[in-house]
C-alpha cells in the first residue's frame, strides 16, 4: 500500500505547486508577456470584467454587515424582508442590488435598529 508522504509547512512555502527542478526552471524563464498570454489563453481563468468586479465588491461590503450584524444569510434575509436567494446571490457577486436596494442597505448598516423598528410598526 502506498504510503501518504507528509510534507511540512516549510516545504509547501518553498515550493507550494510541487514543481520540479526543471519545471522551476522553465516557469522562471518565462517573459511577463508570455505568462499573459498563457493566462489569458486558459478559458477558466479570463480577467473579471468591471461589472464582476463591482458585484464582488458590493457582495463582500454585504457579507462584512451581515457578519458584523452577526447573522446568518437566512437571519439577515428574514429580518430586513430580502429573499434569501437574493442575498446569497449578492454575496457570491451572481447578481448585484440596484440603486435602491443599494440605499436600503446602506440605512441598515448606518440605522440598523431604525430599520427594524419600521419593518416592525
């Protein structure tokens, strides 16, 4: 049976994609173009586009108040009436809040117990 070779965190740090001395070597001679351009040729690593990118943001700036507010996504879903789907959606930058929804959330990171008075009235 084969054995499990354990490896120390020392190792992994020095050489964290198990390359070997030739494949080092052939990495480091690389020009920063030609690794563009093997980076840009790989279908499941393309650039973010601006759009993406803002959706990661908003989701991640979500997420931090959702935490901060200490709840679950179903917890902050529930208490500020937003479907749970949706804030799942926001957090994993599939789809970003609009302009309203984006001023909603903004008076909940700032007014949090303001908001749960009105939604309770």
């Amino acid at each position: 049976m084969d054995r499990i070779k354990t490896v120390t965190m020392e190792e992994v740090l020095r050489n964290p994609y198990k390359l070997t001395p030739e494949q080092r070597a052939r990495l480091d001679a690389l020009t920063d173009e030609e690794i563009e351009a093997a980076a840009l040729a790989d279908p499941d690593a393309q650039p973010l586009t601006d759009a993406q990118l803002r959706a990661g943001v908003i989701g991640r700036r979500i997420r931090k108040l959702r935490e901060r507010l200490g709840l679950s996504q179903a917890e902050f879903a529930a208490r500020f009436s937003i479907p749970p789907a949706t804030v799942r959606d926001w957090e994993q930058g599939r789809r970003s809040p609009n302009a309203t929804v984006r001023a909603y959330l903004k008076v909940i990171e700032r007014e949090t117990e303001a908001v749960d008075r009105a939604l309770a009235g």
